[in-house]
C-alpha cells in the first residue's frame, strides 16, 4: 500500500507569527501512521523557523519552489543544497502558478527533479491541463507530455520516491474540483505513463496526488480512488484545523 501524502501549499501567504502558530498548533496533532505524510509548503522566510519547530514530530516542512543550480549568479534564487543544508525534506517543483507567471517549463521541472534528488530532496512534481486544453480533449495528451518531460533520465529508484501532483488549473483556487472519476482518470492515466517509460515497479510505487479545490468536504472521496495517493491543497490548508481533517482523512 502506498502512503499518502497531504501537502498545505501555503503560496504566498501568511506572515512569520502566523507560520509558526499554525506549526505549533498543528505539530503534535498530526497523524503518527504507516498510512499517511503530513507536509506544510511554506514561503522561503520561515523554513528555517518551521524546520526547527517541527524537528522531531511527523509534519515534515516543504519549499515552493528552488533553482537546480548548485550556486552562482542566480538573483533571488535559491539552491537546492540551501534547503537541504536548512533541513527541508521536500520540494514543490514546477507548479501551474510557477509555469505561467514566472515562465518554468518542462526542461527547467526535468532539471529541478535531477537536482532534487541529487540533494537528497522529494520532489512534489506538479502537472495538469488548463480549462482550454480539458475542453479541447487535450488532457491526457498535456498530462502524458509534462511527466514524461519531468521524469526523464530519472533513475528507477528516483522515480519511486517521487511525488507527482494532477492539479488541473481550472481546478485551482476556483472552488470547481474536479469530479473524483474525473481526478482518477488522469492519475490513472499518469501511473501508465509512468509504467510505459519507466517501470511496472515505479508505476507501483510512485504516489500521485491530486491537487485543485480539495477542501474537508470532498477529500475522503477523493483519496477513496484507485490512483490518488494523497492532495495538495491551497487554500483549504491555510487554517489549522482543516488542515488536520485533510491529513485525518488521509489517515483512515
Ligand atoms: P486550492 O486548493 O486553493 O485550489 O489550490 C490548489 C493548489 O494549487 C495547490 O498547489
């Protein structure tokens, strides 16, 4: 069986105090299970604050975002070798917002996963169709297209650890989820591609979750599909308390 995973991806919002009341409130009431993987994506400031709140307990602290060079003349950026250094476990790498604001592509996702797991980072890859594409049919084709690109060269045993997030953007911060049937048939989609150009066994292993207006009302039918293997979730993990009903849920 596959652990789930629950990611708060914060973006960009709350202040320092707020970061770490929500960790504390949070840190002991995380599920301590075989079934589940708590995680909270946070602005850059506050990793280091949050890493140190959190050591020890079950909710790991992730990053948004991270360049796949080493050092160098990159204003603004940051490495990976600087969250592994500061104690980050995962990294979200080339989110819908990311693709379309700040211009990553697949080449830049591919590069990113490379470095990640170079540093010892998880990555949480993230893929998905704008509303255009999902009317056009061209869903599957997008899906297929992004986490082939994002995978390549990877290694088996990276590809198992990997974490590949379907966040359709229509789906995103619209309060429209997608359908569960909707939702699994993409993730489904996903794990086949990924048996296609790597293997039956990282097809097995490799979580898949969904990400798009999860909140504590849809999740348990969501994580009760075949293919889905946890959420990633915007705004619906900004407060503590529906954070802890997503990763409960995630738990059962
Ligand atoms: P919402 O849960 O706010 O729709 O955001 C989803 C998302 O983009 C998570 O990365």
């Amino acid at each position: 069986m596959r652990t789930k995973v629950i990611a708060g991806n914060w973006k960009m919002n709350k202040l320092l105090g707020e970061a770490v009341e929500f960790v504390e409130d949070t840190k002991s009431k995380v599920p301590s299970s075989e079934k589940v993987e708590s995680v909270v994506c946070a602005p850059f400031p506050y990793l280091p604050t949050l890493v140190e709140k959190a050591k020890g307990t079950d909710l790991a602290i992730a990053a948004q975002n991270m360049h796949f060079e080493e050092s160098g003349a990159f204003t603004g950026e940051v490495s990976p070798s600087m969250l592994k250094d500061i104690g980050v476990t995962y990294v979200v790498l080339g989110h819908s917002e990311r693709r379309e604001m700040f211009a990553e592509t697949d080449e830049t996702v591919n590069k990113k996963a490379h470095a990640a797991f170079a540093h010892g980072l998880i990555p949480i890859i993230c893929v998905g169709e704008t509303l255009e594409e999902r009317e056009s049919n061209e869903t599957m084709n997008i899906v297929e297209k992004q986490v082939k690109a994002a995978i390549e060269g990877l290694s088996e045993e990276q590809v198992r650890a990997s974490i590949i997030a379907y966040e359709p953007i229509w789906a995103i911060g619209t309060g429209k989820t997608a359908t569960s049937e909707q939702a699994n048939e993409v993730c489904t989609h996903i794990r086949k591609v990924v048996a296609q150009t790597q293997s039956e066994t990282a097809a097995e292993a490799v979580r898949i979750q969904y990400g798009g207006s999860v909140k504590p009302a849809n999740v348990d039918e969501l994580l009760s599909q075949s293919d889905i293997d946890g959420a990633l979730v915007g705004g619906a993990s900004l407060e503590a308390d529906s954070f802890l009903q997503l990763v409960e849920a995630g738990a059962k």
